[in-house]
C-alpha cells in the first residue's frame, strides 16, 4: 500500500506542480511528500522531478512514468469500486466543491443526512467562487452554477434558474429606477459584479426585445464572493444581478427591489460535473444522486420565496 501512496503522491504533484499543493490535497506535510517521491525514485531508480528553490519540472522520465501510473490509480479505483458494488458496501472519500452561496445554502446542508445514510462514506467540500478543474484539482463532484460552455466532463443539469437585478430601496430612492439594461450605462449606476481568476461575466447578459445582449456596466465594488455582493446591495452600494433562490426573500420583504425589469437577466442553470470513470464508482452516484434530488427541491422551493 506504501507504494501505491507512493504514486498517488507522484500523480498530484505532477498534476499540480506543486510539492506544497499536492501535500495539502493528501491531507500530509511537504515533508511526506517529498519523501514518498524519493522513496518512489529510489525505487525506479531515476529522478522524476527536477527541483530548484523556486521550481518543480517533471524530468523526461517522470512525463514517461506519469501516463502508466494514472493509468494504475485508475484501474486500482475502479477494482475497488467493482468491489464494493458487488458487496453492496460503499465506503471512501468524495471530493466536493461547490460555489460558496449555494455550497453554504444548499449542499453543506444536506451532508450530514448522506452521511447517516452511508457512514462508511466521507465528504470533503470546498467551497470556492472561483474557476474550478475538476481533473488537476482530483474532484469526484462539482457543482456549478453558470451556463456551460462544451465540455468532455459528465454533466448532471439540477435546475434552471432565473435570475434578477436588484438594489436597495435606498439605491433606487437616492439614484433613480433604471428601466432597462441601456439605463443602467447610459446613467452610470453602480453595478455589482463578481469578478474572480478566469471569471467571464465583465458585462452583463440581458434579455432584450432583441434577443440576448450583453451590457458593458461598471460600478466600484467587486468581490469574488458573491454573499458579499448581496450585503452591498442591502447596504444601498448599488445593483447586484443574482439567481432568484439567492435573493427571494429580500425581495419578498422589502429590502431589494426588482430593478430594469424591461431588461431581465439570461437564466443561468445549476448543474453537477463529474469525470465520466468516476460515475462508476458507487459511493459518487449515490451521493450524486441523493444531492440532485434533495439540491433541486430546495432550490425551486428558495427560489419561489
């Protein structure tokens, strides 16, 4: 088994570049990790990575070595998934991430339940609003809420969900009521936005008598946290775009207000994503499956206030 730790160690910090990294994401010390890869090297008898204080490369043998042992690791999880099918006895660690307004809203809330369900099972969720890999990061599941561009990963639609641009009646009472999306630029108003690495909503696709357009808005706050967006809009910062489930209460008591209805926002969708091998494993299509029921009600239920 120490061997197989070995490669599993090897896989990470080839995929993540990073002895640091690949230590944190096997829950070990730095120390371990280059440990198990000298254990590994001394093994095969050659030198997988080249290190410098400031760099980590993989050598031409350590390229050549990582192609068959993903393939080992991938064929180890597989028998072992096989196995506890057969037994009807799922055990193991799924690896979640999530956004963090709906992981802290809708997943983290139902975990505990999976886990009564299936005590042999353990969760480990990340919560994160920023740009996922699900492969480099070695995530069975992740949930993702935006529209999906194409994608080679296995793709689980939960719901659709509308979304709205709201404000404060402070806002509106101090900047005026913007009509549509060409107010919003055209009256400069402050606008929102969630801007994180590899973020792609700069403007903000509307729905127009002409089909879906996008507005180039500005504002002067921005966060890579979108719960932090919503407590400036309630703060009378300025206009916020937000699914439905996120913001109908506010709505429903008053303290945001629907603003450029004329212009509503293009839906985006909750979706899980997963790699397609690991949806042979039991313990993720349980868990995938047992969160698609239970995430999808209560985000319809959030949703409709």
């Amino acid at each position: 088994m120490a061997y197989v730790n070995n490669i599993r160690m090897f896989v990470r910090v080839y995929e993540l570049g990073s002895m640091s990294a690949a230590a944190r994401d096997q829950r070990t010390s730095p120390a371990v990790a280059s440990a198990r890869i000298s254990e590994l090297e001394k093994h095969l008898g050659v030198r997988l990575f080249s290190r410098t204080t400031r760099s980590l490369q993989p050598t031409e043998n350590g390229r050549i070595f990582f192609d068959g042992a993903k393939k080992v690791l991938e064929a180890i999880d597989e028998a072992e998934a096989a196995v506890m099918d057969v037994t009807q006895n799922p055990r193991g660690t799924i690896f979640v991430s999530a956004p963090l307004g709906v992981g802290r809203r809708f997943i983290a809330p139902h975990v505990p339940a999976f886990k009564d369900i299936y005590p042999q099972i353990d969760v480990r969720l990340r919560l994160s609003d920023r740009v996922i890999d699900v492969t480099a990061e070695g995530l069975d599941v992740a949930f993702h809420l935006g529209i999906l561009d194409d994608s080679t990963l296995k793709v689980r639609l939960i719901a659709d969900c509308p979304r709205v641009l709201c404000a404060s009646p402070a806002y509106v009472a101090r900047r005026g009521m913007p009509l549509d999306g060409a107010a919003l630029v055209s009256d400069k108003h402050d606008c929102l936005n969630l801007r994180f690495p590899g973020a792609k909503e700069f403007q903000w696709a509307l729905q127009t008598a002409d089909g879906p357009r996008r507005f180039e808005i500005a504002g002067p706050f921005e966060s890579d946290d979108g719960d932090v967006l919503t407590g400036w809009a309630l703060d009378g910062r300025g206009i916020v775009m937000k699914p439905m489930f996120e913001v109908a209460e506010h709505l429903r008591e008053g303290r945001l207000i629907e603003v450029a209805a004329a212009t509503p926002p293009v839906p985006t969708q909750l979706s899980i994503l997963s790699q397609h091998r690991r949806l042979k494993d039991p313990k993720v299509k349980l868990f995938t499956d047992f969160m698609a029921a239970h995430v999808r009600d209560a985000v319809r239920l959030a949703g409709t206030g």
